[in-house]
C-alpha cells in the first residue's frame, strides 16, 4: 500500500485529492492545522489524520515523527497547503504581506521536504508533489492568449515561482526521487472562490503526478492540459 501525506488536506484540492487516492488503494494522510477540521475531513473520507501546521517547525518535525512511528516509511508528499494572501496593487504590498504568505506557499514546502525526506528515502519509489501555480509560471501570465496574464497578484504569484523553482532544484539535487511542479488550473475551492473548474478537475494534475511509475517524469511542470512553460 503506498503511503501518502497531503498537507492541507481537510478542504478543497486537498480534500478531492485525498478521496481520489483513497480510490485507488492508496493509504493517505491528511494533514491539517485545525484538528477538529482534520479530524471530521478524515472521517468523511475514511483516511487517515494528523495535525500538521506548515508555518510551524514543531508542528511537521512532529508529524513525521508519527508517521515514521506508524508506517515506517512515506511514499508520496503532496505539499499541497497553500494561501492567497491579500489582493493588493503593487504600490501597496509589504514585506509583511509578503511573509505571510511566503511562510505558507514556500517555506512551508521546505519545511516539509526537509523533515519528511528520511521517511521519502526509505520508499522504493519516493514521489514529491507541489502544488504551483499557472499565476507562477512567467511563461504563462506574459502569454497575452493566457488567463494568468490578466491578473497582477503580486504575492502569490510570487511565492508559487519561487515553489516552482524549489521544484527544479530538488529535483536535480534529489535524483533518486520524482519531484514535480503541477498547475490546478483555476479552480473554485475555499482559497479564493474562483475558478472555472471543478475540485475533481483541478486535482486532476496532482493525482496524475501522484501516482506516475517508475518510469516517469521528474522535474517537470504539468497542468491538467499537459506540460507548461516554467
């Protein structure tokens, strides 16, 4: 059975990503920071829970340790948690609204990664999943026939490149694992309430790199449509 953690799993993508993996034989784990959240999440879909909070150093060293008491080992990390921050015009943004954010969507990856990968190194197939975004990606918002374009959200779009390129490097640094970047697309969950597609299409990208072979990618950035410019 592949043992799987999903941070931020009590809600939206996560959630869907949890059920679909469930599914397919998987033994998931979500992580949430709310317990109460985590814990009716996990009951609702018959997975297991842990409290996880990824801005907090104690919280994921703690989560691993009970993981690696329970299973052993971790197969697959889906570093799903992730926040949008305040909308705000260029002229407005601090550093402050900067380290919200970036305390989430990019340090919350590494800390993560970083406690996680002894457990990920015991797998015979170790896969980590991060979870980016097409509003990360320069060749998406400048390609004026893209969505992405439109938009100007400074912060978030920031902190996803900067989880893309956490990505690469991982990947070339770690080349014993399958590490890849995925885009959900625009998709309405509790983050940001917008979006053209569904949960189940927006988790498409995350279940599809979730579950490669060993013959997969890794380094790579992928979308429900495919593979997308960095």
């Amino acid at each position: 059975m592949t043992i799987t953690l999903i941070t931020g799993g009590n809600a939206g993508l996560g959630f869907e990503t949890a059920r679909r993996l469930k599914e397919v034989g998987y033994k998931v784990y979500i992580g949430s920071r709310d317990a109460a959240r985590g814990k009716e999440a996990a009951a609702e879909l018959g997975v297991a829970f842990i409290v996880l909070d990824v801005t907090n150093e104690a919280s994921v060293a703690q989560a691993a340790t009970e993981i690696e008491k329970k299973e052993g080992h971790l197969d697959v990390l889906i570093n799903n948690a992730g926040v949008s921050g305040n909308v705000a015009s260029p002229e407005q943004i601090t550093v402050d609204m900067m380290e919200q954010v970036y305390q989430v969507n990019v340090f919350g990856v590494v800390r993560a990664t970083h406690h996680f990968l002894p457990l990920l190194q015991k797998s015979t197939q170790p896969i980590i999943v991060n979870v980016s975004s097409g509003l990360g990606s320069f060749g998406q918002v400048l390609n004026p026939e893209q969505i992405e374009s439109k938009l100007n959200p400074l912060v978030y779009s920031s902190s996803k490149s900067a989880a893309s390129m956490l990505t690469v490097q991982y990947a070339k640094g770690l080349p014993n694992m399958q590490i890849n970047a995925v885009d959900p697309d625009p998709t309405k969950t509790g983050l940001t309430g917008q979006g053209h597609q569904t949960v189940q299409e927006g988790s498409d990208a995350i279940v599809q790199m979730a579950t490669i072979d060993k013959d997969g990618p890794t380094g790579i950035f992928m979308s429900h449509d495919g593979i997308i410019p960095w």
